[in-house]
C-alpha cells in the first residue's frame, strides 16, 4: 500500500462524507416545512369542524328565540278573542293562530334536527381536539429533534475539516498541491476508484498497460482522462482506510 495514496483515498473519502451532511443539512428545513404543513392542514379541518359547531349553535339559539317570540303572537291573539265582536274577526284570529301553530311546530322540528347535529359534531370536534394536541405536541418534539439534527451536523462537519487537515499535513506537498487543485476544478473529486479498467468518476477506460500497472500498485497514478488520482478497489486495505477515517468521525460525533 502506498502511504501517500491512502492519505488521498482519505481525504476524498471525508470530503464525500461532508457532502453528503451537508446535503443532509440542507434537506432539514424541507423536512420541518412539510411537518408544519402537514400538522396546519389537520389543524385547518377541526378548524373548519369547530366553525360548523359554533354556526349550528347560533342558528340554534336564533330559532329558539323565533318559537318564544311566536309563542307571544300565539298568546297575545288568544287574548284578543275576548275583544273581537263579529264571526268574521272571530275566524280571522283562528286562522292567525293555526299559522302561528304551524310555524311555531316548523321551528320546533329544525330544532330537533339542529340538536341532533350538534350531537353528533361536538363529539367529532372534541376528538378532533385532542388529536390535534396530540399532533402539535408530535410536531414540536420532531421540530426539535430536526433542530438538533441540524446543529449536529455542523459539528460533524467541522470534526471532518479538522480531520481533513490533519491528514493534509502527511501528504507530500506535490500531492497536497494537486489534490487541492484538483477539490476545486473536479467537483470536490479529486481521487477516483478504477474498476474493471474504468474510472468510476469519469467512466473513461484506462489503456489496459496502466491498468495493471494500477494494480501493481507501484507508484501514485492519475486518470488519463479526468487526471484524478486513482487506485484499484480490489486493494482493500486502501478501501478499509477510508472507511476506518470516516468510522471515526460518526462515531466520535454520534
Ligand atoms: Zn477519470
């Protein structure tokens, strides 16, 4: 194994690691938007629920006072049938309170329609209230564990760039140089795995001489293509490095 590689396959195998937790950490204010959201379209239906109570409530107390406000009519005209004088004006008060009668009874059964509603919805509307305490308790607690999630990520990352400098420090400066400048030219990639006597990143295949010399594992080799650093997986000790390196810091941080 050569030193110096292994120190590059590390390198890149942590900066891979940043990536993706910052790729992670970017994701968290999507994942706390789409809980909100979730959690406000539940809440909206109880309350849409509780507005439908509150107006069959209303409409309930109206028509209770329409029947005391009839039930007056109806008591006032039976005090007049003492006054009245001809058949005539005898008939017309009789007829004044069958109406009276028909519409008081009119009321009477929305009443009863509007009670039974009521029932039914204050039952739903106070289940529907405790399932949304129950959610918003959830949603608070899966905001802060995605809060938490966020602030450790930064941790991670800054473990991973302390490491990453450490393991700068033991590369020769022509590799450090080429390494930086590759991070920057090649997308954050600056070594890459060849299998089958392909580069995996730019998918170019090596000539076949260079490939087995690749896997003579002799000297540090670049892709002719994409000139990225480049080592053979099928020696796993270079592969067991960089998951060892990376190993550290999930552990250290989680
Ligand atoms: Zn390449």
């Amino acid at each position: 194994m050569n030193e110096q590689l292994k120190y590059l396959i590390q390198l890149q195998a942590l900066e891979n690691k940043k990536k993706a937790l910052l790729k992670e950490k970017e994701e968290v204010p999507k994942k706390k938007a789409s809980k909100e959201k979730e959690f406000n379209e539940f809440e909206a239906q109880y309350i849409m629920k509780k507005a439908e109570l509150d107006n069959l409530r209303k409409l309930h107390r109206e028509l209770e006072q329409q029947v005391s406000q009839l039930e007056q009519k109806l008591r006032r005209s039976r005090e007049k049938e003492r006054e009245v004088k001809t058949n005539k004006e005898y008939r017309a008060l009789l007829r004044e309170q069958e109406d009276l009668k028909h519409e008081i009874v009119e009321r009477e059964d929305r009443i009863l329609e509007c009670m039974e509603k009521i029932e039914t919805l204050s039952k739903e509307v106070r289940q529907l209230e405790k399932d949304v305490d129950k959610k918003r308790s959830e949603l608070k607690s899966e905001l802060e564990r995605l809060d938490r999630e966020f602030s450790e990520i930064d941790g991670k990352v800054e473990l991973l760039e302390e490491m990453q400098i450490r393991v700068k420090e033991k590369l020769e400066p022509q590799y450090k140089k080429r390494c930086e400048f590759l991070m920057v030219r090649q997308g954050g990639v600056a070594v890459a795995p060849v299998e089958k006597g392909i580069c995996k990143v730019c998918h170019v295949s090596l000539p076949p001489q260079q490939f087995i010399e690749l896997q003579k594992d002799k000297s540090i080799m670049n892709c002719p293509h994409c000139h990225r650093f480049i080592y053979w997986p099928g020696h796993s000790e270079y592969v067991e490095a960089a998951d060892e390196i990376v190993q550290k810091i999930t552990v250290n941080a989680g």
